[in-house]
C-alpha cells in the first residue's frame, strides 16, 4: 500500500499527493473533519487486523458517490485511476514523490489538458517548484490512501468469503476517515477539497518502487484509491503558490507541503 506527501500506502506514510496523495490544484479550500468518538481506536484496529467498521464501510459508499462527479470532461474517479497510474509508473529514482525531489521531475510523462502533481514522500514540511505550461488544470490529491494487492502477510489479508473491491474500499476508508483537518489554498484562498474513492482498477509500478514500498512487484497488480483530492482551473501566466497541510486522528500532523508554481506560455 503506498502513500506520498499527501498520499499514503499501507506501508509507510508517504507525503505526496493524497501528497497530491500529496497532490494540486488551482482552487484551494479548507476541509476539516470534527473527530468522531472511538474513531482512534477503530482505526488502529483496522489498520492491524483488517478487522473494518461499519462507520468506514458507509463512508465508502459515499466517496464513491463522490468519483462521480464530472470536471474537466471526466469523471473524477478517472482522474484518479490515471493520476495514480503516472505516479507509479515514473522509477522513483526521478519520481516527484521521492524525498529527494525539488520539483525538478514534475514534467515527466504528463500527457493531456490535465496536469498531475504529487509531493515528495514521508517529509513533514516541504517546499517544491515545478513549471507548468499555460492552459493545463492541475489535478492533485491533499491526501490519498491507496492499497494494492496482493501484499506481504504482514499486512491486512482479505477475509474469507469477502469480495476483494469491498475489502480494498473499507481499508482505505478506515484511513481517509482518520483525517481531522486538511486544508488547501492557492495563492492565499481557500481551495475546495473533495472526499473520492475509486473502484478497483489495474496498474504496473516501475520495478524501483519495491526500494519505498513492498508490496510494489513492478508486474500488473490491482489497487484501490481513497482520498481527498484538489481540482484547480488552469491558472494564469505567471508564479502560483499552493499550500496543503493534513493532520491525522491516529498519527498526528502528517506533511505541511509547499508547491511554487511557474506557469509559462507555451
């Protein structure tokens, strides 16, 4: 299971895009989520035992609901699926996710009128600069759960008897259920953030990802992504700033991420 910045995986807790896991946009929102009585506790107990609450299962229906909202011509769970689908592919030598990355790589293997971003994994505050042509929107999670499979036995194994989707939804629900405060601006205003989960979709990590997460083979695999996600117009000619910060029930502050953005004319 994989996290960056403001994303996350079941291994470790990776800033990136959720950290876009982290990931961008050019409208910016504040989103927070009161604590729910015993949401701790369930969610430690998920996280271990693959034992889910019922309170996760419903939100899993509802960030579905949420996948289907339309911007930019496509339906936000396909926003999603391709979005992870870049992240994974790019060797995470020259990933935008990797703790090293400045911003340098966030160019690579961008395709559309749809501009991915993500942060670099597992750092609680960073700051990072990437350039951008002029007339591309900018798609970015503030944090993102996303679970593969299968995995090692050391994490969660699907319970007999119960069907794979219902199971990857409800573990990635139990984490994104967690968040009790994500906010987002863009040059100082607030952004919206949006609650979306996918259904189970195929992918193949680049083989370098085994280095940052096990459960990665580098041949085809299943997965499934929860989270909150940034949708932003394409912004103007000119420099940007976006600034996204996640605080989690369970695990505390997760990132403070800084994204300056160099939008030019093509």
């Amino acid at each position: 299971m994989s996290t960056s910045q403001n994303q996350v995986s079941r291994r470790c807790l990776r800033l990136a895009s959720l950290a876009v896991a982290a990931l961008a946009t050019s409208q910016v929102a504040l989103a927070a989520m009161p604590n729910v009585p015993g949401q701790r506790e369930r969610a430690v107990q998920a996280l271990r035992t693959g034992q889910l609450s019922p309170q996760s299962q419903q939100s899993a229906v509802r960030a579905a609901a949420g996948a289907l909202e339309s911007w930019q011509g496509r339906l936000l769970e396909q926003l999603i699926i391709d979005h992870q689908r870049w992240m994974f592919s790019i060797p995470i030598g020259v990933n935008s996710a990797n703790p090293a990355e400045t911003g340098a790589n966030c160019g690579l293997n961008q395709q559309g009128s749809v501009w991915n971003l993500v942060g670099p994994g597992g750092l609680p505050v960073f700051n990072v600069e990437c350039s951008i042509p002029a007339g591309k929107a900018i798609f970015m999670p503030a944090m993102g759960y996303f679970y593969e499979y299968p995995c090692t036995p050391d994490y969660p194994q699907l319970p007999p008897g119960q069907k794979l989707e219902t199971f990857l939804r409800a573990m990635t629900a139990e984490f994104i259920d967690g968040i009790s405060l994500a906010q987002a601006t863009l040059d100082g205003k607030p952004l919206k953030v949006r609650r979306a989960a996918t259904g189970m979709f195929s992918f193949t990590g680049a083989k370098d990802w085994v280095n940052y997460d096990s459960c990665i083979t580098g041949s085809p695999q299943v997965a499934q992504t929860d989270g909150l996600w940034l949708l932003i117009d394409p912004p103007s000619v000119g420099k940007h700033t976006i600034k996204v910060n996640v605080t989690h029930s369970v695990y505390g502050a997760l990132f403070d991420g800084t994204w300056v953005l160099n939008v030019t004319r093509p």
